[in-house]
C-alpha cells in the first residue's frame, strides 16, 4: 500500500494544505505503481489508504471539513475563471466600441438608397432568444451561485479571492428546499440581467444609426434579440402546476415589465400620458396579484372566483396589450426634442415590442400524450395514435374535426372545472392571452412527439379555445425515433390544408430538437448529427411545400452539461455546436428566415446571465453568431468559428460534409454501440444501484420510483430513471459514458480518416472537443473502483489479507450482503464493454487527457467514506422486523446509501429518548417496556454515519465544479 508524502499526526500542527499535498502524494505515487502493476487499481489503493488513515485517527472529521473548505476554494476559483473565460469577458470591448458588433452591423450595411431600410429589416425581426428553463438543475445554492458569478465578473484575480473565499466557506450542496416560486425568481434574475443587456445593445446600435442616420434613427425598433422563459409554464410531467399558479406567474413578469418602464421613463411632459398608462396599469395588476392564490395551496372554490373577479374587473386598466404603450412611446419621442431623452424612450419601445407586457416571453410545455388524452374525448377511435396501423385513420378523423371546429367560450369557471391536463392548459393560455398579456402569440411546446397526428389535435385544441392564431405549436423532437422520424412528422401535418393554412397566418414553423434523451441513448455526438441532418431536411421540406417564406424557429433545448448538449469550450463554441454554419448558409440559400433560440438551464445555465457584465459578454457573443453572415468579409471575425484558426480549417468548405458517407458511417457505429449499452443490464445496475443517492435533490422531482418496502426500487433500464441525474450519475461516477462510449470504434474503423477530420474539419474537431473534455472528467480507474466496490469477491480478497480480526468480521459481513444482490456479474461484463471501447479510442486518439489529480482524489475520499459508513452498519443491533423491513434488508439498503431513510426507521427502532409512559399510572398492572434509551447507537453509529453521509454529498457538490455542470 502506497504511503506516499509523510504527513505530520499533530493535530496543532496539521494544515489543509498539508494534508492535500499529502493524499495527492498518495495519488500520484499509486498512479507510477499501477503503470508497473497492471493488477493493482491505483484509486481503489488511495482508498484503503486512506481507510487506515481513519481508523489511526490521523484524519479526523474536522481535518475533511478543513481540507473540503481548501479545495472548494481551489475548485470554484477556477470555476470563476472558466466562466469568464467562457462567455469572453476579458475581451469584451463593451457594446459602445466601434469593434462591437452594433457598430459594425451599420458599417457593414452598403451605402446607398434603401440603406437605411437594410437595417431595419436585419435588426427589426427577433433573430435569436435566450430561454431560461427550469429542469431539476438547481445543483448549488443559490448564494455560491450568486458569489461565483460576482467573482467572474470582477478582471482581476486579487479582487476574486475574497468572493471566492466567502463562497467556499459554504456548502456545496444544493439549498435544502428548492421550490418553483424560488427557481421563477433565480429565472427573473438572470432574466432581468438578459433584459439589461438587450437595452444596452439596442442602445448602442441606435447610437450607430443616429451617427449615421440623424434625421431617421427614431424609426428605428430594434429587437433582434429576446428574454423568454417556460418556468411555471411547463407542465410536461408536473402535477403540482396549478392553473392559477401559471397566471399569477404570467401576472408577476407582467408587473416587472411595467415596473421598468415606470423606473426608466424620463418623467418629462411628454410622458405624461404613458406615465399614467403605465402607473395605472401597475397598480391594476398588484391588485390582481394580491389575491392571488399561492404555490402549493389548493384554493378553494371561493378563493379562485376571487383572483378571477379580479382579472376581469382590472383588465382594462391592467392592459392586456402593449399597443397602447407603444403607441405613446412613439409619441413621446416624436413630442420632445431632447436626443438623451429620446434614446431612453426608443429603448423602451424597442423593450416592449419584442416582449410586449412580459419580462420574459412566455413558453408553456406539455406531453403529447396529454394532448391526444384530451382530444380522445371527441375523437371515437381505438388504438393509440403513434400505432402506424392507425395512422391514416386518425389523421382522417382529426381533420374531419378541423373542418367543423368552432370556437366555445372560455371562462375561469370552465377552467377550474376542467380535468384534462392538455384542454385545462390551453384555457389556461387564452385566459391569459384574454387578461394578461395578449401581445404576441404564445410558444407552445409539445414533448415526445412523434405523428403528424399529435400537431393537428394541438391545433384543434387551440382552434376549439378561440385561439389558433395566438399559439406557436412546436413539436419536440429528442427521442431517437423522433429524431429519425421528424420529417415525415412534418411532413404529414403538412398534408392538411388546415395545417398549412395555420402555418400562412401565423408566419413561422416552429421545432424544438432536445438533447437530453437524445444523449443518453444514442450517443451525446450521434444525437448531435442526426440533430443536424434533421435542420437540413427542414429547410428541404420547406422549399418543396413552398413555404420558404415562412419563418423557421428553431429552439435547441439542452442541458449545461456535455452529455446534454452543452459545449464545453467557450459560448462561441457552444452557438456554433448547435446551429452549425453549414445548415445556416443552406438556409439563407433558400431565402428562408431563421430564429435561433437556446436554453440557459437551471443554476449553471443562469450563472451566464447572473451579473450584469456576464450578461452583457453573453449577449455580444450571442450577437456576434447571429450576425456572423451579416458583416461584410472584411469585418467578419476571423476567430469566431474556429478555436484554433491556426489549424488553417475553413468552416465554408468543411470536408465533413463532402466525406458524408465517413460521418453517417461513424455516427451510426456511435450510436449503434450507444445503444447496447443502454440496454446493458450492468448499465443499468451502475447508475442505480447507489448512483442516485450520491445527488442531492435538485428540483422537486424524485430521481426514481420508491419500491413496496420504503427503499430505492433497484432499476432495471436507465429509461426508469430521468435524463438528468441518469447524466450527473456519470459524472459522480467517474466516466461520462454517453459523451465518450462508440467513439473508440466508429474511430478505428477509418482512423486515418477520423485523424484528418480531426485536424481539417471545423464541425467535427468542434464536436471531438465535448469527447476531449469528457476524457479529462473521466477514468476508467476511478469506475472500476466503484465497481469493485460493489464486488463481494473484493471484499473477500480484503478480508482474507486483513490483520484485524474485528475488520474481517465486517469485511466478510459487507461481502455476503453484496452477493445478495447479485450485481457483479453484470458490473464486470459493462466494464470489459467499456474498457475495449475506450483502448480503441486512445489508439486513435493518444492526446486525450487525463482526471486531474484533485478529482481523483475526491473520489477516493469519497469512497473512503462510503466504505466506513458500511463498516459500521454492520454493527447496527439486531432487531424485530419494522415496518416490513428485516436487519439483512435494511443493511442491503445501506450498502445503496439510501442512508437517510435507513437512520429515520433506526431512530423510529432505537429511539433516544425515554419512553413517555414511563411513570404514569394506567390503571392497571404495568406491561413490558423498553425501559432503555440507547444513546450509545446515536452517538457511536447513526450520527458518524448521518456525518460522513454528509460529506459524501459534501464531495459530489464539488464534482459538479470539477466537471463544470451538474447533470
């Protein structure tokens, strides 16, 4: 066993500092003797290693404590530094610049007549919006999440320490009560910071067009960009979104809005009328939001006739559209002469015609399950409608349903009354659409869809509430299938007159293409490929439909983690992985318009937009993709597609798309391979066995399903569990599977290929760099030590070398429970899948990286503690079965660290207190009681268990900043 460094046993004298040279002393040495020693596991060492440290007493609780606060400090200075870096704060010159990109899209623009017109067609559409989304990814609290984006906004390292330092004082670990109304609010932050940075741009960009244009720069309306957000709107999965929840979200974004304009309206005569527009509108809605109902309450009848009263007696002082603030805007500007005073008002208005009276444009989501749920009650069909025998026949039945729909009266009555999820959300949308804000249409995002069937009855729905002029329908695709099948989707509800015609007036297609399912089953980079064949086919459908003059949205919905989409690189690159340049310029070939639009999820997508400074780069970055095909040659960024230019790649000529039989070949193999492994039952075993227990909860969904005995249900296929822990179980296991498993393969297929598209391909060595990132979270050595972990025979091994007799005891106890469930076999049969995979892929591609040496060691410790909280459970007493569950079962749930459960039933077991009854007199002869209390099991077992079990969590917060996301 490696000793490594000496370390001082004082504790006086013993430091962090000390103690971390120390233990990756321990790492490095075991890593020199595993390259002579092909048998040994060199984390699993560090592990034992460590172990005998506990047990000699030379690391003690209060030393982890210590050295988690050193380490934390390491981690998250980086972190900072990495954020920074991502969205290129150091080399953002600020909007005002002549080299930023307001300036630039006028001097790009040829003089002559209609210049000024060229302008305000490219800038007065919204070409691209931020969407912040709410999955469960709240994986820090709220407060480091505020320090690290207060530390990466500040340019100098001195004046980050001390951010830094405060937020490594605190824990990792996610707030203890994450509820909606505080993720709407950590949403509005950054959205109110987007909102800022949009002001700043629009502004710079009229300073442009004022230099230029002095007599016509008020015409001017810019809005390229927009701020939307689906917290509290989507419903997809969730049953704890009340209808009124939804409105009263919808009511507080409202109340933002006019609270800036009312903040930034210079009080001035002529704007007087908006002024009071504006104030009255304001206190219309705080009214309306006083009798609210709140989250989580279940309101009763009277209470909602209240908030509905409410709605109706205010709308007209409330408006329910920005028209009328619009239209004094405008007058304003043309009353007065001062130019500052004019600047102001321009940015407002353009503020409000891109989000009308919301903060935040609106995205509400649902499954197409539910849409076909709430349509069948009209609908006399058997069989399911994504049944390709029932194809046809559903498809005629909904637009025989098209051809006589007519629209019913909405009220709120009708709407409390209603108990289809999809019919009661489409109310709900033109209740607000009718009260709230009714400016634009509203985006409505329809999750799993996979039959054009599915797009019809969402129209129908919205036909049959008065509004289908007023809703974006927009299809999901993230399934595989409906990855493979989005176009004949598509091309079905085109097919139907009522479909085309609705696409005509409203003036846009929308799609939603999701990265999360995608990832975890085909392959992160597969997922990203058949992604992108999809947009071309996209635009292909729309020229042969002759729909080119209609607008294409298209929303990319995706984590912030590599094995869900995020590039993990810079902003640039990130843009750039998910609308790749290729299908762009095929687009603008076709004339066709296209509106990008992105997610920003959950703390780690927030953190971009979480200072005024980070919003501001993010939002250069963001303008900088958008308009890269705008600026003339000579202005175009000669380092915006290509991380390494030097590598003389050209992203107009990518060899990617002319080798189209390497790429579908190669992604294919990933795929495949993805594929089987997924239904791998080791696979399955790995992320759940005690995956799930090792995160947090980070939203208010479960990670799985609760068995019949209170414990963990042990899956079977990773489709039991969500995309998102399934993806942070990867990380805090130590090898991102669904960003690197395939790659090996699909490269040694063609490696000579696969190294020149490496080096000369701009869209594929962009890809490659999530399989290079993914590399240096990752190590197969760190897995096998949790594997192995879960071996009895190792267990065995251990006890059969052990020299204390008490250990051997545990270590034969621990084996026997872990034979019980029986995972081994399959644990060792994944590891070999994965093992030969990886070898290939170092082959191909040698210069892959390696886990760091803090990660590593976060492991260790990590599963050093898991292996003490074990050795003392089996020293829990022997007991009468409890609420069903037995000594062996409840042993078996602590080897799958469903520990805070476990110590719940002990204290119900082994209670601490005194039995309250003894002493009183019943009555009657007194009966048996247990006359004991038993301290000695809190204090000698359950709660150094309940602490070590805290630091295990305590190390998987800071693995989250060690990969860079959590899930």
């Amino acid at each position: 066993m490696p000793e490594g460094r000496s370390m001082r046993t004082d504790e006086t004298t013993r430091t962090p500092e000390e103690l971390e040279a120390h233990l990756l002393g321990l790492i490095e040495t075991s890593r020199e003797q595993a390259s002579e020693d092909p048998f040994r596991n060199p984390v699993l060492a560090v592990t034992l290693a460590i172990t005998r440290r506990f047990d000699r007493g030379e690391i003690g609780p209060g030393d982890l404590d210590a050295l988690f606060v050193h380490l934390r400090e390491q981690s998250l200075t980086e972190r900072a530094a990495r954020l920074r870096a991502y969205v290129g704060l150091d080399a953002e010159p600020g909007f005002a610049s002549d080299a930023a990109m307001p300036a630039r899209l006028v001097a790009a623009i040829p003089k002559g007549p209609g210049d000024f017109e060229t302008l305000r067609d490219l800038v007065g559409r919204t070409a691209f919006a931020v969407v912040f989304t709410a999955h469960p990814t709240f994986g820090m609290p709220r407060a480091v999440a505020g320090l690290i984006a207060a530390a990466a906004s500040e340019a100098k390292g001195s004046a980050r320490e001390p951010i830094v330092a405060e937020a490594a004082a605190l824990s990792t670990r996610p707030d203890p009560v994450i509820t909606l109304d505080g993720e709407f609010e950590q949403a509005c932050i950054a959205a109110n910071h987007g909102r800022a940075a949009l002001d700043a741009f629009n502004a710079a960009l009229l300073d442009a067009a004022r230099a230029r244009w002095p007599d016509r720069w008020t015409e001017l309306v810019p809005r390229p960009f927009a701020i939307a957000s689906w917290v509290g709107c989507d419903t997809d999965g969730r049953t704890d979104i009340g209808w009124w929840d939804t409105l009263r979200y919808r009511l507080e974004s409202k109340r933002m809005q006019l609270e800036r304009v009312a903040r930034e309206l210079p009080e001035i005569p002529a704007t007087r009328v908006v002024r009071e527009l504006t104030g009255n509108a304001l206190s219309a809605v705080n009214r309306q939001l006083a009798v609210a109902p709140r989250l989580g309450t279940q309101p009763s009848l009277e209470a909602v006739h209240r908030f509905a009263l409410a709605l109706i007696i205010e709308r007209e002082r409330a408006q329910t559209d920005a028209g009328a603030l619009l239209a004094g805007l405008a007058a304003a500007m043309t009353a007065t002469d001062d130019e500052a005073n004019r600047r102001t008002i321009a940015i407002l208005r353009s503020g409000i015609a891109t989000h009308g009276l919301s903060n935040a444009l609106p995205h509400f989501r649902l499954n197409a399950s539910q849409i076909h749920n709430a349509v069948r009650r009209v609908i006399d069909l058997d069989g399911e409608p994504t049944d390709a025998a029932q194809r046809r026949s559903h498809l005629a039945t909904i637009h025989s349903l098209l051809n006589d729909v007519q629209p019913v009266a909405v009220d709120f009555g009708a709407l409390a009354a209603e108990r289809a999820s999809a019919a009661r959300l489409m109310m709900t949308i033109a209740q607000i659409l009718k009260h709230v804000d009714g400016t634009h249409p509203v985006r409505f995002l329809i999750a799993e869809t996979e039959t054009g069937y599915t797009l019809l009855a969402a129209l129908w729905l919205a036909r049959h509430y008065g509004i289908g002029d007023k809703v974006e329908i927009t299809p999901l695709f993230e399934t595989a299938s409906a990855l493979e099948q989005g176009i004949r989707v598509l091309d079905d509800a085109l097919r139907n007159p009522h479909w085309r015609q609705y696409l005509k007036r409203i003036g846009r297609l929308a799609v939603q293409f999701g990265y999360s399912d995608s990832g975890r089953y085909v392959g992160q980079l597969a997922a990203t490929f058949w992604i992108e064949r999809l947009r071309l086919r996209l635009t292909e459908l729309l020229v042969q439909n002759d729909l080119a003059g209609v607008e294409l949205v298209i929303f990319d919905t995706h984590g912030e983690s590599i094995g869900r989409g995020a590039h993990p690189s810079s902003l640039r690159d990130r843009l750039a992985y998910l609308a790749p340049e290729d299908a762009r310029r095929r687009n603008r070939g076709a004339g066709i318009r296209v509106r990008l639009e992105s997610s920003f999820q959950g703390s780690d997508g927030y953190l971009m937009f979480g200072t005024g400074p980070l919003a501001e780069a993010s939002v250069a970055r963001i303008a900088e993709h958008v308009f890269a095909l705008d600026v003339a040659d000579e202005d175009a960024f000669a380092d915006y597609v290509l991380s390494e230019p030097r590598t003389g790649a050209d992203e107009a000529d990518d060899p990617v798309y002319a080798e189209t039989d390497f790429a579908t070949e190669f992604f294919t193999v990933v795929r495949q391979d993805m594929e089987a492994l997924v239904d791998d039952p080791g696979y399955a075993a790995l992320l759940g066995t005690f995956g799930p227990s090792l995160i947090d909860r980070t939203g208010s969904r479960p990670v799985v399903r609760q068995s019949d005995s209170g414990g963990p249900a042990m899956i079977t296929h990773p489709r039991q569990m969500r995309a998102i822990p399934n993806n942070a179980i990867l990380h805090q296991l130590g090898y991102l599977a669904n960003s690197l498993h395939g790659m090996g393969r699909a490269a040694g297929r063609a490696p000579d290929l696969f190294r020149d598209m490496r080096r000369d391909s701009v869209r594929f060595s962009r890809a490659f760099r999530l399989v290079q990132h993914a590399a240096s979270v990752g190590d197969l050595d760190v897995l096998r030590a949790y594997i192995d972990t879960l071996d009895p025979a190792v267990w065995l091994e251990r006890a059969r070398r052990t020299q204390r007799d008490t250990r051997r005891d545990e270590l034969v106890i621990i084996a026997g429970a872990l034979d019980r469930l029986n995972l081994a076999p399959n644990l060792r049969r994944l590891f070999g899948r994965l093992t030969t995979d990886w070898l290939s892929l170092r082959q191909a591609a040698p210069d892959l990286g390696k886990m760091s040496l803090r990660l590593t060691l976060l492991h260790a410790i990590r599963l050093a503690l898991i292996h003490r909280i074990w050795f003392l459970a089996v020293h829990i007493p022997g007991f009468r079965p409890q609420a069903g569950v037995t000594r062996e079962q409840l042993l078996e749930r602590f080897l799958r660290l469903d520990i805070d459960a476990c110590l719940t039933l002990l204290a119900e077991i082994f209670p601490i207190t005194p039995d309250p009854t003894l002493g009183l007199n019943f009555g009657e002869p007194a009966g048996p009681r247990d006359v004991g209390t038993y301290e000695a099991e809190h204090s000698g077992l359950f709660e150094p268990i309940g602490r070590m079990f805290a630091q295990v969590r305590e190390i998987s917060g800071m693995i989250q900043h060690e990969v860079g996301a959590f899930g």
